[in-house]
C-alpha cells in the first residue's frame, strides 16, 4: 500500500462524514454523546476523534466549564472536524 493511500485527506474526510457518518456511525455518536453527557463530567478527553460525528452530538450537551480536547492521528480528518464543529472555546 502507497503511503498516499494511508492518509484521509482531500476529499476524503468530507465524503466520509457525508457518507459513511449517517450511514454506520451517527447513531453510535448520538448514544456516545448522551452517555457520556449523563456523567457531567468535568473533563473530555476524545481519542479518534475523525470527522468528529461525536464532537458535534457531545459539546452541546456539556456544561460551559468543562474541558474538551479532541484527538486524532489524522490531521486533515480533524481539520475537517473542526470545520464542521464551530468555534467552542472549551475544544482544543
């Protein structure tokens, strides 16, 4: 496998949350999103962030003092994450 392969970026990260978000992991994100909300916790730590399907069904549920830092080894797939989430002071 190419290296160029291994790496999400271009149009990939957008087709993925198009496309593959809705389709397998968007429910997921929404029961993620709401279990985790329902611990108030006072930090977020996501690891494997993506598009950041969880991101944007968590953070609204948070409360405004709670850290949240979102990771991935894919930089273009958190760049496009961070497109579609918004600006959130508590996300870094």
């Amino acid at each position: 496998m190419l290296e160029a392969d291994k790496v999400f970026a271009g149009s990939i990260p957008e087709n993925y949350d198009r496309h593959m978000v809705p389709l397998i992991f968007e429910a997921y994100a929404a029961e993620t999103a709401r279990r985790a909300a329902s611990f108030s916790p006072a930090a977020v730590l996501e690891t494997a962030a993506g598009t950041g399907a969880v991101t944007r069904a968590l953070a609204p549920k948070l409360s405004p003092d709670v850290s949240y830092t979102v990771t991935d080894l894919n930089q273009p797939m958190l760049d496009y994450a961070a497109s579609r989430q918004g600006p959130d002071s508590r996300i870094t």
